[in-house]
C-alpha cells in the first residue's frame, strides 16, 4: 500500500468542504421539504438529493445527517410526551455531533464516496463494490445503541454496477433507524429502482443575491458587482462559480468575447494570445475551462437570435451588444447552434486524443469563423 496522503475526492479546490460550510443558502424550499417529512412522520429511508453540480446538495446532506444525528428519537410512550417540532435544520457547532461531524469521528454517520485504487496511490475513477461493503461493518457496530444512523453516498453518479446493486439491496431493506442520502448529479444516469425507493429533493440554481452571499462564506474575495456575470456563467453553481474564480474565469470570458466579438475581420493576434495561454504543463484545467465557456457563449448567441434579445444579465461588459449583431435573427440563432455544436465535437474529440492544446484552440475558433 502507498504512504501518498490522497485528497478528499468529495471536496472542490479553494472551497470548505461541505461538512465544514456553515450555513446553506437559496435552497430553503428543499430544506423545508425535509422539515415537513421529518416533522409529520414521513420520513422516508432513502433520500435524492438532485440538481446541478455546485448548487449545495453535498451541504444540504451533511445539515441534515447533523440534524438527525443530534435529534434523539421519540418514544412513543414517554409518560412526557414529544417535544415540540423543530423548525430548523441548524445544530449549533458547539454541539458534540456537529464536533464529531466536522471530524468525521461520528459513530452513526457513514460516508460513502471515492476510494483509493488497489495500489494506494491515487483514488479510484468511481464508488467500488469493497467500499459499499464496508456499510455492513457501520451497521454492526452501530447497532448496540439503538440511534439514528445516516449514510451519505457522494456521489450516487460514481456507483459502478456492482456498487449500485448493493446500494439498491440496502435500500429495499433498510436497517432501522437508517437514513440514506444519496447525492446526485445526474439522476437519469441511475438505475431506475435506484430512483423509484428514494424520495426527491431538488435543488435549484442560485440567485446573484445568494451567490454572493454563499461566496463570502467560502472566503471567495469577490467584487460585488462581478457576482451577477459569475451567477450567468455559473449557471447559479456555487462550485462551479469558485472553479471561476480560481482559474480567471471572467477575464478569460472577456477575451473569448472581444475575438468573437471582432467578426467579421477576426483579430487573429488575440487568438493566438488566448491559443497560447492554454498551452503548457498544468494549464489544462484553464483548457478545459476555456471549452466551457467558448460554449456557454455560442449558446447564449443561438438564444440572443432565436429569442430576439440578449440574455437578461450581461456575463462581461458590453455582451449585450455583441450578441445583438452576431446573431440578429432566429436563422443566424439556428445557425449559431449548429456551428457550436460541431466545433465542440471537433474540440472535444481532439481534446481527447492529446492536440497540442494551442492548435486545438485556434482551429476552435476558426471553426467558429466559418
């Protein structure tokens, strides 16, 4: 076995882990649903928790295996009657829970997600069977004192079949007690039975009000007014607004733009500049985010063209008016939509196959010249 000390595959760089964030922003409706269940007798022994990637559902999990772990059962028979219901999700940090939690030393919580592969030296490229297994140690152990117990599967989406199967069995026969969290992505990717024996709570994207909100907390120095261009480009993802802001997101959106932005004669020396800024050991994840958002902005041409108007909140200054003149009717839109769609299928496909980025990139663009 390797000695290697493996990141934490459930954790987003620059960004708390979601069993350290405080506080969970623009998702009370999914909170509220919880409540409701929790509070009437209905809860379920299998939960989803879905939506896009970075909105809060690994928080959300880890609030409510807080909850549930610090909240005693209630025996029916107490001469004292059940207290009254809570109107929260919030466990004060001061609590032992909420300190055994943030140490992952809580004896009624297990965490199931990304393994280290069999040599030890890196982590696993999904959930395997062997560490769904090790839920039947959890549950013998826990047993003896007869309290809730919560497993939060992060994420369901990395469950190979084999680890899928033993989830399913779990959740057609559930221990006592237990609640299983299931946090998920893509949830159309999942067995249907998988599906049909949990309850749902979805999660939507955030506004510019709780975005911002959100990044303070996860100590992001942002500009107030950049929140609104980091929420369009974010799609509302907390996640995805902080892989933004570490990798120069808005100025590279910019820079995009002012290229495509110079159509029809093409400033050909920004490209290359943008080009060359991709190339190199270790600027991969800047290539990678380059391909999304080249996307994201050829979507919001077709939209601008096939809606009439340009989208409601700019992502870079003066987006409004590029768009307009690119893409000034429904037939330049569909046009816009088609063009994209086969230029990132090229770029994606060469990405694949290891072209030397800056080449990949000036071919993207003059695909996009086309």
């Amino acid at each position: 076995m390797s000695d290697v000390e493996l990141p934490e595959p459930d954790r987003i760089e620059g960004a708390l882990h979601p069993r350290e964030t405080p506080e969970l922003f623009g998702q009370s409706r999914a909170e509220a649903d919880f409540l409701t269940a929790f509070n009437t007798g209905r809860l379920h022994h299998g939960w989803m928790l879905t939506g896009p990637r970075g909105v809060g559902k690994a928080t959300l999990a880890w609030r409510i295996a807080r909850f549930l772990l610090a909240t005693p059962l209630v025996d029916k028979h107490d001469m004292f009657g059940a207290p009254p219901p809570p109107e929260t999700l919030d466990i004060s940090p001061d609590h032992p829970v909420a300190h055994r939690v943030l140490a992952l030393s809580e004896p009624g919580l297990f965490l199931l997600r990304r393994g280290p592969t069999d040599k030890g030296d890196k982590l696993a490229a999904e959930i395997r069977v062997n560490e769904v297994r090790k839920l039947g140690h959890f549950f013998s152990l826990s047993a003896a004192d007869g309290g809730r117990r919560v497993v939060i599967v992060d994420s369901a989406d990395e469950l190979n079949i084999q680890a899928a199967n033993a989830i399913l069995k779990m959740l057609e026969e559930p221990p006592a007690n237990t609640t299983i969290l299931l946090i998920s992505h893509q949830p159309a990717r999942l067995l249907p039975t998988i599906r049909s024996r949990c309850r749902v709570l979805r999660l939507g994207p955030l506004s510019p009000d709780d975005m911002t909100i959100a990044l303070a907390q996860a100590d992001a120095h942002v500009a107030p007014a950049d929140a609104p261009a980091l929420t369009e480009l974010s799609q509302g993802s907390v996640g995805e607004a902080l892989r933004l802001i570490n990798l120069g997101g808005l100025q590279l959106y910019s820079d995009i733009l002012a290229v495509l932005g110079s159509l029809p004669n093409f400033d050909r020396a920004r490209m290359l500049s943008l080009s060359d800024s991709c190339a190199g050991k270790g600027k991969e994840a800047r290539l990678d985010l380059l391909l999304t958002l080249v996307d994201q902005l050829t979507a919001r041409l077709a939209r601008t063209g096939v809606t009439g108007h340009p989208p409601l909140h700019e992502a870079a200054p003066q987006e409004a008016g590029i768009l307009a003149r690119l893409s000034p009717d429904p037939q330049t839109g569909r046009h816009w939509a088609t063009l994209a769609g086969q230029a990132s299928d090229r770029a994606r496909h060469a990405r694949a196959v290891n072209v030397d980025p800056a080449a990949l990139v000036t071919d993207l663009f003059l695909q996009l010249k086309t």
